[in-house]
C-alpha cells in the first residue's frame, strides 16, 4: 500500500481489527491502540524494544513506548491521518510475533 493511500480507519474497522489481536485496546484519551508487554527481565524488554525499532525504521513507523525494567507500554496511532490507520494494525501483528 502506497503511504497516500493510507487512511484513518472508522471506528468499526478499528473495533474489527482489535478482535483479531490478543491484549491489545484502544488507548485512554487518543485516538490510538496500546498493549502492555511484560517479559521475564530488562534484557528480554529490550531485546523487544532492539527489533521493534528496527521494523519501526523499515516501515517508517515508529511507536510511541514506555519501557520500565521488564515491562513495555506500547502506543501506536499513525500521525500523517491522525489516528489509527492499517499500518498501526501491521505493526501490532508484528510486535505479538516477536513474543510468541
């Protein structure tokens, strides 16, 4: 998908979407999706946090997150449509892959 044709999702795509995706919600107060991640130690957090910042940079889409010794709180939303578009949902998927 080309970036112009990304588009904000309506509130029943995003509602759709979500079912499809284990822990995930919309976010308090944004127009965004988050999960809370919680590994064993810091190492296994950052080791998340390692590749998903390289799949952030592949994408050109980077999350918003608050990481405090095992713990990741992970907010995406895509700012060009100011709020959540297929690129945030692509993201997610990849990110609960990553701790399968």
């Amino acid at each position: 998908m080309a970036e112009n044709e990304i588009k904000k999702l309506e509130d029943t795509e995003i509602e759709t979407g979500l079912k499809e995706l284990a822990g995930w919600a919309r976010a308090d107060g944004k127009e965004a999706i988050c999960k809370n991640f919680k590994f064993r130690n810091f190492s296994q957090a950052w080791a998340f946090m390692s590749r998903v910042a390289l799949l952030a940079e592949k994408m050109n889409h980077h999350p918003e997150w608050f990481n405090v010794y095992n713990r990741v709180e992970v907010t995406l939303n895509t700012h060009d449509v100011g709020g959540v578009s297929v690129l945030d949902f692509k993201m997610a998927k990849q990110m609960d892959r990553f701790v399968a």
